[in-house]
C-alpha cells in the first residue's frame, strides 16, 4: 500500500478545457527519437501564444498546469494536487493577491527503509506574460513565449517523471515532480511547497532544479553550491560513459527555486545551459532550442537523479568536521599572505559578501518580527584545498542572526587559497554580515 503524502491543500478554482496543445508535424520530425518528439511537443504546448508568456496569476499559468497535471496522468504518475493544482496566493506591493499553483507529481520508491525519503524535481511554471509596446505610434502586445525558460525545464521535468515511473523498481527513494508556479514572483511557488503545502520537508533528502536547458551550445551547467556530496554524485558519473557532462560550476548560473531549497539546508543542483541572447524577450521560441542535446542532457540527468535516489546516506548540508592534523599556529592571517585568497577570482573580501553571503542571507523570521539588526562578525579558515572551515562569530548580535550568518559563510564554495613563497597556506579572515532593516517612510 502507497504511504499517503500529507499536503495542506488551498481551495482551487477550476479553469478552462484543454485546447488543442500539439503543434503540426513537420517532415522534419519524422526522424526524432522518442525523447525528442516528447520534448518538443512540451515545449510547442507550453509556449504556446494563447498562454500568453504564462504570467504568474494567469489563465496561460493556469493550462501550463493543467498540460503538466495531464502529462503526468498519461505517464502513469501519481499526482498529489487537485485538478488545476494546489492554489496559494502572493501578495503584491500594491496589495492586490495574486493566485499561482503548484502541480506535484509522485513516484514511490522500493526500499522500505528510505520510501519514506525524498529527492524533489522542480521546474518553474511561468515566465513574464506578455509587454505592450508602443511602436510607431501604435500599441503593439509582445509575448515573452519563454520556450526555454522555462518550457524546456518543464519538458525535461515530464520525461524525467516518465522515466522514474517506467523504471519506479530501481529508485529507493521516492521522488516528487514538482511544477513550480509564481517562481518569476520570488520564487514564491518553491517557498510555499516547503513552508506551507508539503508536511514533512525535513524527509527531502535532496533538489534537482531544471531551469532553462534548451541552449546546450552554449554549454551544460550543473551548480550544487559547491556541496561536496552533490560534486560527488557528479564525479562518479564522470567515471562513466555519457553523451555528455555538464561543467560543475561554483558561480551561480541563474537565481532559481534551488534558493528556497538552500534556505532549508537541502543540498541541491541547478541543472541549466545558462542565459542566453534571447532571454527574456520576445524572440524565446522552440526555434531557439536544441532538442537533440536536450536528449542528451535529459539521458544524464536521469543517472544523475538515479545515483542520488540510490545512496546509503543521505547527502550533507554541512560538510563532516574533519579531524584537525594542523594546529592554530599553521594558520596564517589573510593579510599576511603573499598572494591573498581568491573568490571567484577576487581578492576583495566585498566579492565573497556581495556574491555569495547576501545572495542567500535570509532575515530570520523571529529576529524581524522583534526588529533585531546589526553586525555580526565572523572568522573562518581557507584551508590549502580552498574549503571554508572553523566558521566561528567572533562578535554577535543576537541567536538568530549570528546563526544565519554562520550557516551561510560555512556553506561557501570552493576560494583559491592563499599562498606564501609559492606554497599554498591555512589563512584566516574576518568578515562583518550585515543585518539591516529597511526604514519605512512616514505619512
């Protein structure tokens, strides 16, 4: 018997039938693989001009589901939303309620002792809907279609379900589809699956994030965060035979719902071939979008996601405390270096602040409510492999914020260390986190 999957469900609003989804055929696409005829009928669907860019809140948001939802019914997925989607609603700035969905789709693994645990899939759902223009005098309406961002991730995101429920007799874990609404609206569909809608996120073992896949000419990305078991994942398949690998990158390639997963400590993957010239405008077609590289992407991330589902242990947030074979006297100071630390290819400690340590700080809940600031000072050591360790503040500000900002330094990728006389060296620097609470004008 299936282990019931408790989701606090919103009410929903039903939409529309089904329109017609799959575009003609083309003498072309007689010769298509399978994969490919399936990924490019998606990505004609769900970018569609009567969805009309799939805004966030829109009807064209609302069948991009509803294509999703019936998608997974036809493979054989198990859905764990209502038709439509679970509903949930983002406030806006002008105070209106905007309504989104989620759409989450089921397979059950085969071990007793980890069906209980999870690894999550997620594609974002929307993109940014439709522009009017005024050109010449006349308004003209554009259509931001985003067939790779982020159709292209949700094609991949409906195979890969199909995949797993084909092959559901070699997965341990059980593994949750999870088309994500409103993630253009800070990625507010991610955010309101772990804090509000799934009952037990502290069971996700791991994410797999599918964002923007379709340009693999440009290259294929994998950024874990520099999460030494995720890297591990990769290395072993790099052991193997593959059509292709993606490059494991330490600089994030694209904001996406992979942030909401890293602010819950669960080690994740952006799986991505980046940004793109036609990103973001009008010209972000299925004509754009390499299907036959897709196929090969779609072959690596299956054994990507297979490994994952198959390991003893879970994958760690935080890496294991090593035993310390070097005393403090080993460690030299930052300064003292003659070619200093580098973060991304920066010596300027401000470049680890502004790219890594604010773009996932985020303001503890409890610490805002109470209207707690200020600065939280924090030291650590760049080993000689170029690992943050011995995280410690050295001057705090309260529980909450010295704990956030701790996690969030710990939790750096990889530096470049420091050398002295050409040999690499432990060197040791303070930074100070900033907690600051916007000030609100007064009428």
């Amino acid at each position: 018997m299936r282990r019931t999957i408790l989701l606090l469900l919103s009410v929903f609003v039903p939409f529309v039938a089904f329109s017609q989804y799959r575009d003609a055929v083309s003498y072309e696409d007689l010769y298509d693989s399978e994969n490919v005829a399936a990924m490019k009928a998606h990505v004609r669907a769900l970018s569609a001009a009567h969805l009309e860019g799939r805004k966030a809140g829109s009807e064209g948001e609302a069948e991009a589901a509803l294509y999703v939802e019936r998608m997974f019914k036809e493979y054989g997925v198990d859905l764990l939303t209502p038709s439509g989607g679970e509903v949930f609603g983002v406030m806006k700035e002008s105070g209106d309620t905007l309504t989104s969905r989620n759409v989450i789709g089921y397979v059950e693994g085969y071990d007793k002792t980890l069906r209980n645990r999870y690894i999550v899939v997620g594609a974002r759902l929307d993109n940014l809907g439709t522009m009017t223009m005024n050109i010449d005098g006349n308004p003209v309406e554009k259509i931001y279609f985003g067939a790779n961002g982020n159709a292209s991730g949700l094609s991949m995101l409906v195979e890969l379900a199909r995949m797993v429920r084909t092959n559901e007799m070699m997965f341990r874990r059980s593994v949750l589809f999870v088309a994500f609404g409103a993630s253009c609206e800070t990625f507010a569909g991610s955010w309101y699956f772990l804090n509000r809608s799934f009952a037990e996120p502290e069971s996700i073992d791991a994410m797999v994030n599918l964002d923007m896949l379709g340009t693999g000419y440009n290259g294929f990305y994998a950024f874990t965060s520099s999460n030494a078991d995720m890297n591990a994942v990769a290395a072993t398949l790099s052991e193997e035979l593959h059509p292709i690998y993606p490059e494991v990158i330490a600089s994030e390639a694209y904001p996406s719902d992979h942030r909401a997963f890293y602010a819950k400590e669960i080690p994740s993957v952006l799986f991505t071939t980046g940004r793109y010239t036609e990103h973001n405008t009008e010209r972000d077609t299925p004509s754009i979008i390499d299907f036959e590289i897709m196929e090969r992407e779609l072959e690596y991330i299956y054994n990507y996601l297979l490994a994952l589902a198959n390991l003893n242990d879970a994958p760690s947030f935080r890496p294991v405390p090593k035993t310390q074979t070097e005393s403090a006297e080993d460690v030299v100071s930052f300064y003292d270096c003659d070619v200093k630390p580098m973060f991304l290819n920066s010596q300027d400690p401000r470049e680890f602040l502004e790219k890594w340590v604010y773009q996932y700080l985020k303001y503890p809940e409890a610490a805002l409510v109470n209207g707690v600031q200020g600065r939280v000072m924090v030291e650590f050591v760049i080993d000689k492999d170029g690992k943050v360790t011995d995280a410690r503040v050295v001057k705090g500000v309260s529980d909450e914020l010295d704990a956030e900002a701790l996690k969030v330094v710990s939790a750096s990728p990889k530096w470049k260390p420091g050398r002295i006389n050409g040999k690499k060296v432990r060197s040791s620097m303070t930074i100070p986190v900033e907690f600051r609470l916007e000030k609100k004008n007064r009428k």
